[in-house]
C-alpha cells in the first residue's frame, strides 16, 4: 500500500519516471523478501518476509506523503453567501455496490438533491463493467477505473484528474481507508474549494491492513486536518479520530447514520419451520464475526431444538462459513441471503419476522443494520466494542464480550431469547436528519 501512495504522489508532482522506480523497487524488495522468508520458515516466513518489507517501505513513503502533504497549501476561496450549490462527494464505492459507506453516501446525496443542491458523486469501478457516467435519483454518478485486483483499496490512477475538472462549490471526501482519501487529498491541494471529511472507519479481515491504518491516518494528517470540517458517524469515532490526529474533539462533528428501511414487500408471517429465528447481518468477512454466531449455533439448539440461523450478507467468506456449519453438524440449520439496494424492503421482512439478531463484530463505527434492527423492536445481540458498544449504552442492544466463549456466547443469546420482545424506540436518527445537518455544515464550511 505504501509504494502505491508513492506512485500516486509521484504522478501527481509531475515526476512519474521516479515513481515508478519506487514501485519497482519495493516490488524487488517484496519478492525478496517472500522468497528468503518462505525458503527458510515456509509459509510463516514468506508472511513475515512481506511484513517486513511493508515496514521498510512504509519507513520510507510516509515522510514523503506528510511533506507533500505539508506544503504550504493554496488559499481557501474567500468567504461567499454560504450557499452551497454542487457539492462533489468523492467515495471509495457507490451503488450498486453495498456496505455501510456506499448506503451512507447514497442517501444523503439522494436528500441533499431533494433539497436542490446538485451533487455529483466521484467513485471507483473495480470491475469495468459500470457506466462512466450516468444519473440515479437526481444524482450525477462518474466512475473512473480502478485496478480491481487490489480489492477495497481501490487505485485510480484517472481519479485526481476527475477531480481537478469538476466544478463545484464543495468537496466532500467520504472514507479515509484507502487509497481514494491520499490521491484526493493531494488532487485539492491546487484547489480552493471548501472540504469536508467524513472518517467512515471500519474493520478489515487483514490483521496486517488494521495495523497499518494508524499509520496511514498519520500519514494523512497534514491533508485531514486542513480540511473545512471534518465529521464522525459515532461518538466513539470522533474520540478516535481526536487522538489519532491529535486535535481538539470540538473539532470533529459528530452526524449520526439514519436508521430507516422501507415498507416490508411481504407481511411478516413467521415461518412455522424456524423458531426461533436468528439473523446474523453484515458483510461476509472474517472480522463481522458470523463464524461466532455459528458456534454458538449449537448451545441455542440445546435450548430451542428448532432455531434456525440466517446469516445475510455478500463477500469472500462465505465457503469457509458453509464449511463450518457442516463441520460443526449445523449446516441444515443455517441458510444465506443477501438483498442487494433496490430489496431492501425484503430485509425489512426478514428482520420483522427475527427473533433474534446479532452483530459480533470486531469493529463497527456506527452499525447502521443493528439500530435498524433494534428500531423494528427486535432483540440485538452485539460485540462489546468500538461503536457497537453505543447501542448496548442507549439500551438498544445487548452487549458479549468477544473474549467469551462459543458456548457463552449462545448462552447470551438463549437468555435474551427468554425475554420479552423490546419496544420499538421512540426515535432514531433519520436520514432527513443527517442530510440537514450536513447542508448546516456545508453552509459553515464555505463561509465561516
């Protein structure tokens, strides 16, 4: 990750030819690393091989990126009307893909619209197969390629100059964990336009890509705290972010997601062949914790010979799941599903006929399926940790150690199962709420 920011850094100075040399050079230095590490400790040596080669030219890149990042910027427009008429969101993803990211951006540049402020999104396509451009609800969408083998990291090399041509009155960057935030950052520094940044923290199955993220906001510093405002989605995230760039928390504007599912598409009949019913969400990977939920799969049978497990979600790890429902002897209690943007009135349905829904994983900023689980007046079963560790606080979830056992972890989940249903809560934050705040904030940005 480091030599590709260099690369990026380099073609954005105007010195390509060096920036490739880098890239080179660190790939040398990976390969060899790699070989000399796996010929002497197998494949725990070719890991500890290429994690230090990622140390060493992590040294060497950072200092770069902050200095590059530190250079005197340009100076910001001068105060106007502090109306804001075309903001440029510039995300990692967009629909159709899903994740917490892409549904945030998109229905807050789905309101903002609706309140006449154009908004053009700036987004990645790792798989070519997506329109350049085109309008969505009111929403201008323009995609640049990205080199999909890197996964989520997502390299568009085409991205700063899309970002140079936009005209617009704002900017705003959504996500800080990849390679989008660096190359924006440094595509604004000839700007004068107003930014703003939402961090949109989260976990990572790489326990390599967690570490490294420290590092990376570090790296990041200069560009972050520059900006206009710089917001969190959870309380939780804004003590973070204040440490991590050591700046004043008043700094950081705390907007909390909407909570909000449309109408079920079917009347939420429960099914006589799961009771009860168990909903573990998020995207398939190790970190969302649905290997948890599944062995505790077993203590819950002891108890309610009938439960059934729905694990919903898309993403790499559902065969080593599937492989652990058969080995565990659960697999014919455990069914997948996933709903992509346009049914989510269905995963209204399956919530709706839940009895129970869980989130154990290892990092949430803000869990948008959790509260909106627990707005439907379901029982929520949560990892004590990061943003997850809120809803328990507000009494909209329950909260279990990860620390605890598979066995403990089921035993949690049949005493929350024998107890009464929660009510529905008064109120959650709204979508419409969170696109207010954010035009109070675009009007500050560009004016005070």
């Amino acid at each position: 990750m480091a030599k590709l920011h260099a690369v990026a850094l380099a073609r954005l100075r105007g010195r390509l030819a060096p920036g490739v040399a880098l890239l080179v050079a660190g790939g040398g230095l990976e390969l060899g690393l790699v070989a000399l590490g796996g010929l002497r400790g197998g494949v725990t040596g070719a890991a500890a091989g290429w994690t230090a080669a990622i140390a060493v030219e992590g040294a060497v890149m950072v200092p770069l990126i902050r200095r590059a990042l530190r250079q005197s910027p340009a100076p910001r427009q001068p105060p106007g009307d502090g109306l804001v008429r075309r903001v440029l969101m510039v995300t990692p993803r967009y629909h159709p893909f899903t994740g917490g990211i892409e549904t945030h951006v998109h229905e807050l540049a789905a309101r903002l619209a609706a309140r006449g402020i154009q908004v053009c999104v700036l987004t990645t396509d790792p798989t070519g197969r997506l329109p350049r451009r085109e309008v969505a609800g009111g929403v201008e969408i323009r995609r640049c390629p990205a080199w999909g083998w890197l996964g989520d990291v997502a390299l568009a090399p085409s991205l700063p100059g899309a970002l140079a041509a936009e005209d617009c009155d704002m900017v705003h960057l959504q996500g800080v964990h990849t390679l989008v935030a660096p190359l924006a950052l440094l595509a604004l520094r000839g700007r004068t336009v107003p930014l703003v940044v939402t961090f949109h923290s989260g976990g990572h199955t790489s326990r390599l890509r967690s570490a490294l993220r420290p590092l990376q906001w570090r790296a990041l510093r200069p560009g972050l705290t520059a900006a206009d405002g710089m917001v969190a989605v959870s309380e939780f995230e804004a003590t973070l972010f204040a440490r991590a760039l050591g700046v004043l928390r008043a700094r950081i504007t705390v907007i909390p997601n909407g909570f909000e599912l449309p109408p079920s598409t079917e009347p939420p009949d429960p099914d006589p062949d799961a009771s009860p019913l168990l909903v573990s969400i998020g995207r398939l990977e190790r970190y969302k914790g649905h290997h948890r939920v599944i062995g505790a799969l077993g203590t819950v049978l002891r108890a309610h010979p009938r439960a059934q497990l729905q694990v919903v979600g898309t993403g790499p790890y559902e065969r080593p799941l599937r492989r652990l429902a058969a080995d565990l002897a659960v697999a014919d209690r455990v069914r997948f599903a996933s709903f992509p943007p346009g049914e989510r009135g269905e995963l209204r349905s399956l919530l709706e006929r839940a009895d129970l829904v869980a989130l154990l994983s290892e990092y949430e900023a803000h869990p948008v399926a959790a509260a909106e689980a627990a707005g439907l007046g379901r029982r929520v079963l949560v990892a004590d940790n990061s943003g997850l560790r809120e809803l328990a606080d507000r009494g909209l979830a329950t909260a279990v150690s990860l620390r605890r056992s598979d066995q403990e972890v089921g035993q949690a989940m049949v005493d929350l199962l024998g107890r009464p249903a929660p009510p529905r809560p008064e109120a959650l934050a709204s979508w419409d709420a969170c696109a207010d705040r954010h035009v109070e904030l675009y009007r500050c940005a560009s004016s005070c």
